[in-house]
C-alpha cells in the first residue's frame, strides 16, 4: 500500500525561535530564556565532533507534523521512537507487515533532512508474538478415527435404568418392537447420562452419535463430559420431529479440567424422549509439535522475513539501530558468574532458538544484508544494544562480555544505548549517592571502549522524604536545582566518555509529564508549551559553559 503524501518542508524553516511554540509566554518563567537559539546549535561541534542531542517521539506525533514534531527537528539532531517501529507494532498474526506510519514517517525525515536513530530490530518485549506463535505452532497431520464405547438399550432387560438419573425419571421400556431408553419431560424433565464411564482425552474431540424417537416434536439439551454444546434449534436446544427415529450427533471436547467421560441430556417439556442405542468415539490430536529443526528453520525464516521487511522500507535512510534490546537477564548467571541472556518457557525469545552465542551474530548479519539488499551502503550502518540498570556494574560488566563474544563470533555491534533511569533527590545524602552512581556508570561505560549512547534522559525530582514532585507542584527553585542536575549530566558525559566514542544523549519526553521532565513546561489554560529552566541548562552544558 502506497502511504499518502506528506507536506515537503525544508530544515530551514523549523530553525525559528519559540514563537512558534509559545502564544502568551508567562515572562516570569520565559523571558529568561526567550532570546535563547534552538538547543542543538550550542553544541560545541569543533571540541566535540560526534556529539549530538536526540529526543524520543510518538510516530503519531511526528506524522501529524504539530508542535511535538517542530520542537523535535528545531532543537536537535535526531529522532527516535522507541518501541513504536518494533514488530509488535508493524506485524499481524498473519505475517503481514503494516508499515504505512513508518512510511510516512521516513518519507517526511528525508524531505527536511531529518536523522532517524532506529528502533530496536530484536527483544524479547515488543515482538510480534502472535506471528511467532502461528509461525511455531504444531502442525496438522492425519489421524484415523477412534472406536470408543457404546451402548445398546435394546440387549437391557425392561425396569429401572442403572445408568446415573440426576433429576426426573428414566426406565428401560418396551417401544417400537424393541426395549429403548424413556427419558421423562412432565412433571419433571428427565435429565440422564445417556453413555458414560469412559476415560477422556483432553486434548481429543468427540463424536457421540445416537438415536432418538419422540411422538412429538422434541427439544432437548446436552453436555459432553461438563462442557455444554450448543445444538442448532432456540436457545442452543437440539431439535427433532416427531414419528421417526433421528440420527443425532453431538460433536464436543471436554470441559477443561475433566477426565470423566459422559453425555448428559437434559429433556424438556414437550416429548417424552425415546433412545434407541449410543455410540461414542473420537478423533485424536491433529496435531505434533514442531521438531527442534523445524522451529529452528521457522525461527530463521522469521528473522530474516522481518529484516527484510523492515529494509526494504528503510531504504537504506535509517543508519543506525539498536539491534537488541534488555538481553540480560540479571537473576541467571553463567559458569563465570556474569548474568545469562534472558530465557523462557512460555514466549518464544530468538536466543533460545539461536542460541545465546549466536543471538546477535544471527540477526545482526541478516540485518545487514537486508540493508545492502534495499540500498544501504553497509560500511555506514551501525548496530548498538540498547539495555536499562547498567548502573549494576556486574551487569554492564555482563553485557560488555556478551557483546565481545557475539563480535568475535562474527555480529557487527558499535556500541551501548544505556537507557537512563535518573532521579534529583533535595536529600543531600541521596543525591550524593545518585550522583556517585551516575559517575560510576559513565566512567564504566568509558571503559568498555564501546561508542556510548545515553537515553530516556528524564530525571525526576524528589522531596527530601523521597516523594515524588510533579509538574504542577514544582516551584522555580526546584525547577533550577533539577535543570542544573540535568546540565552536570550532559557535562559529565561529554568530559568522561572519550570524546571519539561519544555517540550522543537522547532526551525521553521533550515537555513535562505528569513529572517534570520537559525542557518545555505545558501551560495548564492554552497548552502552549514553555521553555523551562531546563530548556537553558541544555543549552548552557552543550556549549561548555
């Protein structure tokens, strides 16, 4: 499907002051700041050659081309979309790959010569598991049906019916030249196991075949082994005319949890039922599990459809891919005492069918040769593995191993995208802490030796009882201490990550949430967006004041 046209703009015209975002700016909160350049063009490119200022957008945001959208290409250099670009979101139960957005999307970013920093291509989280599952599903194989019990009324001797009567009446009586089953409606309708006593296969669909005869038109109910089944007359009732024996046949597993095999009538008002005779049998599971093998293959088949796909619509224009993302799995650890890679029993992860070894060798070559395939130039992709907690230095440790072995093992993999979990406490003793974890974490990731990039740069301020303080609550000295907190970040990455392995900072929500972490405040009547103290802080860090 072709996506529509998009309106063609060049950079120039986004390269504006926050007039264009601010209708009636507050000049208590913006004046300060209203002279200020957009944040990219502080940065100090000759000191600091590859380093760069990203921020995170919905691709809905981006698409509609509004106020999220011009903040975005005004102020810095690139733009991602987190999980929005994942199979998860682009691939049906079904295969099929729905990249319309995404289309879009990078249609519009070529246009004005916008950077697209690409969404994780492989995780466990964000996947298009109803593919995976429909992909690795047992299969379909012939199987003979299965003669099961029965039971002929007319070899029973006239008198009581020993089978189980749970309400109303039921006899062994003569009828039509031969003995059958009476199952009584008035006063009280008859309710039988008609066959009963078998073992049940939960996973087996039953076929219960009987004949019955009524001398008026009959309507009864019936359950197969506690499992109602629905007959095709009013109100799921089976039906049948008066005068002749009827072929009835109920087709039914059992209900979950019950191996006891039985089928139950339940008689109405209108006919005293007749049963002539009940033969019950079933058709096994039609199903086998997909072999090692196979679900390796299909698993194959899968990786390498998608990069494909994903490709094939990139065209080569997005250059730079967190190729996996949250591997690590920091309760498992290996024979060296480093944390494993993320395993499952329940979803399909791509490394239990790889391998852990293998895991980014894999799918970082048929990533690759998807964007040599669809016109990118290979020599300028690069691949990073993007993971959160990596202040746990024994877990950066880990993914540093892991990232060496699938190197040497052939993956191409650039560098870490650490994800930022980051907070401003008015404790001094807390801050002091968050603050040695924080430098801890850089001079760590600087000793890989890995281009480094930092994201979901959003930092929370708390009161000194460690409560957290939202945007609507935050006074303007708050405000300043966080947007300093924010500007000794940025510094601190740009002095102690060497400067040719500085990959850049990429900012999570651009205006306030419910937190305030915006480099924009929202103002509450108009929904204006407002430069912060935050938005200066930016500005003044990148520049290296």
């Amino acid at each position: 499907m072709m996506a529509a046209g998009v309106l063609a703009v060049s950079c120039a015209d986004y390269n504006v002051t926050d007039d264009y975002h601010v209708a009636a700016p507050d000049i208590a909160t913006v004046g300060p700041y209203s002279d200020l350049a957009p944040v990219k063009s502080y940065i100090d490119r000759a000191n600091y050659p590859n380093m760069s200022i990203g921020a995170t957008l919905k691709v809905a945001d981006f698409n509609k081309q509004e106020l999220p959208h011009a903040a975005a290409i005004t102020n810095f250099d690139n733009i991602a979309f987190g999980t929005n670009l994942m199979s998860g979101t682009i691939v049906n139960a079904k295969g099929v790959m729905n990249f319309l957005d995404m289309m879009d999307l990078l249609e519009h970013a070529e246009e004005i010569g916008a950077e697209v920093y690409g969404s994780p291509i492989f995780a466990n989280a964000n996947q298009a598991d109803e593919w995976l599952n429909t992909l690795t599903a047992p299969i379909e194989v012939p199987v003979d049906y299965v003669e099961g019990k029965s039971v002929n009324f007319n070899e029973m001797s006239v008198g009581a019916y020993n089978g189980t009567i749970e309400k109303g009446k039921a006899s062994i009586v003569s009828y039509d030249g031969q003995n059958v089953l009476q199952i009584s409606a008035a006063p009280i309708p008859g309710q039988v196991r008609i066959i009963e006593g078998f073992e049940v296969d939960p996973l087996a669909t039953y076929t219960t075949t009987f004949w019955a005869k009524a001398d008026r038109n009959a309507s009864f109910t019936v359950t197969f082994s506690g499992n109602p089944v629905k007959g095709s007359g009013p109100d799921g009732k089976f039906t049948f005319n008066a005068g002749k024996w009827t072929k009835i046949v109920v087709e039914s597993k059992s209900a979950e949890g019950v191996t006891e095999g039985y089928l139950r009538i339940e008689n109405s008002f209108s006919a005293v039922l007749y049963i002539q005779k009940v033969e019950v049998g079933y058709y096994p599971d039609n199903h086998r599990p997909q072999t090692e093998k196979e679900i390796a293959d299909t698993i194959n088949y899968a990786i390498n459809a998608w990069c494909d796909g994903l490709m094939k619509i990139n065209e080569g224009r997005i250059k730079t891919f967190d190729l996996i993302d949250e591997a690590i799995d920091s309760k498992a650890t290996l024979d060296n005492g480093l944390y494993d890679l993320k395993h499952s029993t329940s979803s399909i992860y791509w490394q239990d069918i790889v391998g852990s070894e293998n895991y980014a060798p894999v799918v970082s070559n048929a990533a690759k040769a998807a964007f040599g395939r669809h016109g990118g130039n290979a020599s300028e992709l690069k691949f990073f593995i993007s993971e959160s907690g990596l202040e746990d230095s024994k877990k950066l440790e880990s993914l540093n191993y892991w990232i060496n072995l699938w190197n040497s093992k052939g993956a191409e993999i650039a560098g870490i995208n650490a994800k930022l979990n980051l907070t401003y406490s008015e404790n001094p003793a807390t801050q002091e802490a968050n603050q040695a974890a924080l430098d801890n974490l850089l001079a760590n990731l600087a000793s890989t030796g890995k281009l480094i990039r930092l994201s979901n740069f959003d930092i929370k301020y708390q009161n000194a009882e460690g409560a957290n303080v939202t945007a609507k609550d935050i006074k303007e000295p708050q405000r300043q201490k966080l947007a300093e907190y924010y500007a000794y970040v940025i510094r601190s990455y740009m002095n102690k990550i060497p400067k040719d392995k500085q990959a850049g900072i990429c900012k999570g929500n651009l205006a306030d949430t419910g937190d305030p972490v915006g480099l924009w405040a929202v103002d509450a009547s108009s929904k204006d967006w407002v430069r912060t103290a935050t938005y200066k802080a930016f500005c003044d860090a990148l520049s290296g004041k």
